[in-house]
C-alpha cells in the first residue's frame, strides 16, 4: 500500500468517525468540537488532491468561522438537557426509515454510475496552486480584488454600527 493510500485511509476514518459522533453526541459543545475535527479531516482530502487554496479557505471559512458561530450560539441558547424535549418513538422510527432510504438511494446512484473513460489532457502547469491564484488575483484582477475588500470592510463597519445598542438618556 502507498503512503498516499494510507493517510486517505486514515483521514475518511477520522471524517467518518468524527461525522458520526457530531450527530450522535448529546453534549452540543462536543458535538460542535467533533464537528471541527471533521472540517479539519476534509481540508486534508482537499490536500491529498493538491488544492492547497482551497485547503487553506476551507480551514479559516469552515473550522474558523463558522464553528465560532455555531459555539457561540451554543452557548447563547444555554441548552441544558433537563430542557431538552423528548422525540416520540414514531419520530425516530420515521427518522431511521428515512435514513435507510436515502442511504438506498445513494448505493443505488453510485451502482449505476459509469466511470469517465478517456484521455486526460495534461498540460503540466499547476493552476491549483497559491502563487498561480495569487499572480492572477493580484496582477489581472486587482481592481476586483480590492473592490471586494473595500465591500466587506463597508459590511463589517455597517453590521457593528446596527447592532451598537442607543444609550438612553435619563
């Protein structure tokens, strides 16, 4: 077996694994932190496949922040299990038979599928690459570039200023 084979291995049971507890775990902060774990395994896929950019945003949009939102509405909804309402039965039976069918689905799709035959067209320039993407962005398309930053930072400014709180005058 190559290494490549075994890191893969490694990181879809670290996916598979992580996936299945975030679902399953009754602790939401657990869950969130699974979670986590699982953007981080999915950015090493991401490697594997030589997409180092995608990798890199996947980890600060995802892992980042994301989760940070999720955490802290997490902790804004102070969830606590004596709150936590109990599921009938036929809810999760429903839940369990709707879950085999998509899985069904899903192994039906993938039985049938054929595979892409053909010849691949190499031309040897890597256009995953950061210094190819950054050239590109920074030299063609610079005025873009920064017009979006300039509408973010707008955005940013303009969400601060709505949720600033008036103070009241006595």
């Amino acid at each position: 077996m190559s290494v490549i084979l075994i890191i893969f291995c490694v990181l879809a049971a670290i996916t598979l694994s992580t996936a299945f507890l975030t679902v399953f775990s009754r602790n939401p902060i657990h869950s969130a932190i699974y979670l986590v774990i699982c953007f981080f395994s999915i950015a090493g896929h991401y490697l594997l496949l030589n997409s180092q950019f995608l990798a890199i945003v996947h980890i600060i949009v995802y892992s980042g922040a994301i989760m940070i939102l999720f955490l802290f509405t997490i902790m804004l909804m102070n969830l606590n299990k004596e709150n936590e309402v109990y599921k009938p039965r036929v809810t999760r039976l429903a839940a369990v038979i709707l879950f085999c069918l998509t899985c069904l689905v899903l192994i039906a799709i993938f039985m049938n599928s054929k595979p892409i035959v053909g010849e691949y067209d190499a031309t040897g320039e890597d256009f995953q690459s950061i210094k190819k993407l950054g050239n590109v962005l920074l030299n063609e398309y610079m005025v873009p570039f920064e017009y979006a930053s300039i509408l973010l930072l707008v955005a940013m400014i303009g969400a601060v200023l709505l949720s600033k709180k008036e103070k009241i005058e006595k």
